[in-house]
C-alpha cells in the first residue's frame, strides 16, 4: 500500500511539474492561470480544438473579402491541382468524408465556383473542375491565405515551425486509420 502511495505521489509530482513547465513557456498571465488550474488546458485534444478554433478566426480576418471557409478554399485548392476530380477523391486529399465535400460543392456550384457533371464511366459519380471565376479566387486568395497561416505561426521561429508542423504530420498518420476521413484505401477497400 506504501509503495502504491508513492508511485501515486511521483505520478503527480511529475504531472505538475509538466504543468508547471507548460505555463512557463507563455507569456499571457490569465492563460498562464488557466494551465495551471483548469485540467482542459492540459489536454491535446482541447488545446488541437482550440487551435483550430483560432486558426479559423485568423484566416477569416485574412481573406473576409472572399467569404470562403478554410474547407472551402482546400477544396478549391485540390481542384486546381486535380482538375476533373471525383467526390471521393476530393475527399481523401482534403480529408473530410464524402457527404460534407457533396455539400461544400454543392454551395461553391451555387456560386459558380465549381461545376460538376457525370463520370463517363461511372455515371453514379460526379467530377468537377474550377469554373474560371473560381480559378480567379483561388489564386486571388493565395496571398490571403499565406498571412493566415504566417499569423497563426508568428509566434514560433523557423526551426519550431518545422518541428511543430512534423509533430503534427507525425501524429496523424500514427492515428490516421481511426479518422471517419482516413488517409489512404478507404475501409469498404480494405474490406474488399
């Protein structure tokens, strides 16, 4: 019973110093506050969600002029660079499922953005190509989006930058197969 009692001590020894050399590593006293009392801000999850959450507020700032959503300028972005893509193509190189990417085209066709037809092989799929006012947005926005992204990675030098983004890759593909939009062979072909 002693010995559970000390590895318990040791354990959160350990945790609060962690914690303690997390609040240490920002400036922002109230955030600084909120690390040390509040378990949420010790979570990856919460702080991914909560990234994200300011990455969307900083790329809105950027390219409000536009009115496109981050998602929506990725599916632009991967209809630029694969013209005449399908559904599920766009969806495994964006990353979403299927039936958000229907959605997303359905709203960029409404705006003219986009235009789809029939697959001339397969006529249950759609395959779509940038109109040329969509080819005008994506490159208009590039410039945008660029501030965007250099907002959100003000804070780190060149050298963070590299290891953050390499963290991140690292940590997707490690636990890519349990994403409801996983990389790679979908699990019906996995299944096949």
């Amino acid at each position: 019973m002693a010995q559970v009692r000390r590895t318990g001590a040791r354990r959160a020894l350990r945790a609060e110093a962690t914690t303690l050399a997390v609040a240490g590593a920002v400036s922002d006293p109230e955030l600084r506050q909120l690390i040390t009392r509040m378990p949420l801000w010790r979570r990856p999850g919460f702080l991914i969600r909560r990234l994200n959450q300011i990455h969307y507020a900083i790329f809105y700032e950027e390219c409000a002029e536009f009115d496109i959503t981050p998602v929506q300028y990725g599916i632009l972005t991967t209809l630029s660079l694969n013209p005449g893509a399908d559904q599920n193509s766009i969806a495994h190189d964006v990353g979403i499922d299927r039936t958000n990417v229907a959605d997303v085209l359905s709203r960029l066709t409404r705006r003219g953005l986009v235009r789809r037809q029939r697959g001339a092989e397969d006529k249950r799929t759609f395959v779509t190509w940038l109109t040329p006012d969509g080819e005008r947005l994506t490159k208009a926005m590039l410039g945008a989006m660029r501030r965007a992204q250099e907002r959100l990675l003000n804070p780190l030098d060149g050298a963070e930058r590299e290891q953050f983004l390499a963290t991140l890759l690292r940590l997707i593909d490690a636990n890519n197969d349990v994403s409801r939009a996983a990389l790679g062979p979908t699990r019906i072909d996995k299944a096949a």
